[in-house]
C-alpha cells in the first residue's frame, strides 16, 4: 500500500469514527454561574430591604417579571427615630402617583413594593415623608430618591476555537477534512435546534524550535439557532426548551467531542493523518447578548455587572450588541430603535 493510501485510510478510521460517536447519558445541566465569568447579582441580596440616603439616588435592580424588594421611604437615620404622626407620598416615572396601582403595594410605614416588574416601570421614584419631631413639635419633611432598573440575565451562547496540525497549507484534503468536520460536529446538536458552522478557518506557518516547519489549522465554530426545531422541541418538552439547559448539552458535547480525537490520536501508533486535532487547543468562550432594549454597562451599573440592564433615555439596544448605543432620540427606558419617526 503506498504511503498516500495509509494517510486516506487512517484518516477515513478516524473521521468515521467521530461520525458515529455519540454523547453518553452522563450529560448534566451546568449553573450559569458555574462557566467563569458569569455571576450575576445574588438573588438574595435584591429581596433586601432598600434604604434611602441623604446623598443622592439609591440605585435598585429588579429582575423583569418579578417583584422589588422592600424599599422604604427613610434613611438609616430616621429609621431609628421616633417619629410622630408619619405620613408618606410616593410618586413614580415622570411624577405620576402610586397609591392607586393595582400592582403597588405601599405599607402604612411607607416600604414600597411592585410586583411583576417589567421594563416599562423603570425610572425615578420620588418619596416624601412628612413628621412632627418628637423634641421640638416641628413639622419636618424629607425626600427621598430612588433609581428603579428592570434587569434581565444575559441571553449568552458560545463560540469554540481549536488548532488542527496540517501537512501544509495548500493541501488538497484540508477542506475535505474541515467538511467532514463540520458535519461530525452538526450531527451531535441537531436534536437541540443548534446548528454549528466553521466561522473562520485559517492556515499558518510555524517555526518550532528543534521541529523545524509545521503547519498549523485555527479554526474559529459558531452556535447558529434553529428556530423551527426549538418550536417543535418546545411542544414536546418544556424542560428541553430551556435555553441554558440546551446550550449546556452543546457544550459538553462539543467538548467530549474533541476529548476523543485527542483520546483516538493518542492510541495510534506510527502514521498520522494528514489533518489531525491538537489536543489540548479546545476554547470555549462565552458570548454574552442582550434582549432589546438592555444591556450591560459595569461602569454606570457596578452593583450589577454581569446583568443586561434596561437602557436608559438617551440609549436604546438593539439585541445584537451586549451594550446599549447612544441615541438622542430614545426618551424612554428600553427603547430598541433609535429611529423614533
């Protein structure tokens, strides 16, 4: 057998191998905040109670289509005084008053709380209260402001980028390799209504100290979602609808996916194939995107760094960038065009 035919045989064994492999039943469902880099704000310290300040605005983060915390019409001060014969006035988003919303719930020592929140109800919120000091028998009054940001987790997906060796750059079996390639990878995420599409695939020249010239595959995978095949999942099975449950099975597929070829080339003894997997050279990055009229921002939002935030006036998101853009035409909270007419 001459040695271009071992090379087409070995490299058949191979692919075929990978065509036929399939994922074991040990898949399991990862936290979100188990990939580095992506907690979010403690669900348990929203639901605190919310304190004014003397100081300017208190910025308050709520999680769309659930319910605020706590927040009260005092300070730190005045919540440990006595106060004689208190009254309270809340007025919300552009000085409309609370007090007759069905979803508003005012208390009688003046904590406000909104149930299903939702981007809409997002802006300034204004509470006055009004006292007698005990000591001097003088009416005081004081107001107090409060920033309200609807909030939603990041829609986030993946890419993944490898290294492949190659016999040299202009080899004719390099993209029948990467075609075959490409397919062995969409028959593990077919089930999941996730296609995946070899984004960037690009040749290089290394020099390596003590090997001479080697040639080396970067390639760069893209996540593409099928919306059909999600709506038909979605009719059989709520719990495999979950977008960060079927983006989790993508993930260690694709990763057990690549743990194998390194597993299959460090069983062969002698002949490589022309085109073969680097192991160890597997990235799995985290893409993090936005719902419209959200997005991230650390700097304005350091409380809630990892949260798409709803963008402010001034701003507006499309859903295909991870921050809000500026637009002098957006004068509400969470616009998603910046073209008003």
């Amino acid at each position: 057998m001459t040695p271009t035919l071992k090379y087409l045989f070995v490299y058949g064994v191979i692919l075929g191998g990978l065509l036929r492999m399939t994922v074991r039943t040990s898949e399991v469902r990862q936290r979100a905040n188990h990939f580095p880099g992506s907690p979010l704000l403690d669900d348990r310290s929203l639901k605190q109670k919310v304190i004014g300040s003397d100081d300017g605005p208190v910025k308050v983060y709520i999680k769309v289509h659930e319910s605020s915390p706590p927040i009260l019409c005092a300070t730190t001060q005045l919540r440990n005084m006595e106060l004689m014969d208190p009254n309270f006035s809340w007025k919300g988003p552009r000085g409309k008053q609370l007090s007759n919303r069905a979803d508003v719930k005012i208390s009688l020592t003046g904590t406000l709380t909104i149930e299903n929140f939702h981007k809409e109800l997002s802006g300034v919120y204004e509470c006055t209260i009004y006292f007698y000091s005990p000591s001097t028998k003088s009416l005081q009054s004081l107001n107090l402001k409060y920033f309200l940001y609807a909030y939603r987790d990041p829609n986030y997906t993946y890419e993944f980028q490898a290294q492949y060796h190659s016999a040299d750059c202009h080899n004719a079996y390099n993209s029948l390799y990467l075609k075959r390639l490409n397919t062995a990878l969409n028959q593990l995420t077919t089930d999941l209504a996730y296609t995946i599409s070899i984004h960037k695939a690009r040749c290089h020249t290394l020099k390596v100290p003590f090997a001479g010239i080697q040639y080396e595959l970067f390639l760069t995978f893209k996540l593409h979602l099928d919306m059909e095949e999600l709506d038909s999942i979605c009719e059989k099975n709520l719990k495999e609808c979950d977008h960060n449950f079927r983006l989790e099975k993508v993930r260690h597929r694709v990763e057990t996916f690549f743990a194998k070829q390194a597993e299959t080339y460090h069983q062969i003894f002698g002949l490589l194939p022309f085109v073969y997997y680097i192991d160890g050279t597997l990235q799995v990055i985290r893409v993090d995107r936005c719902k419209p009229g959200f997005g991230k921002d650390h700097k304005k939002h350091p409380m809630c760094p990892e949260c798409c935030v709803v963008c402010s006036p001034g701003t507006y998101g499309t859903g295909y960038h991870v921050s809000c853009l500026p637009c002098s035409e957006a004068l509400r909270y969470g616009e998603s065009e910046c073209d008003m007419d």
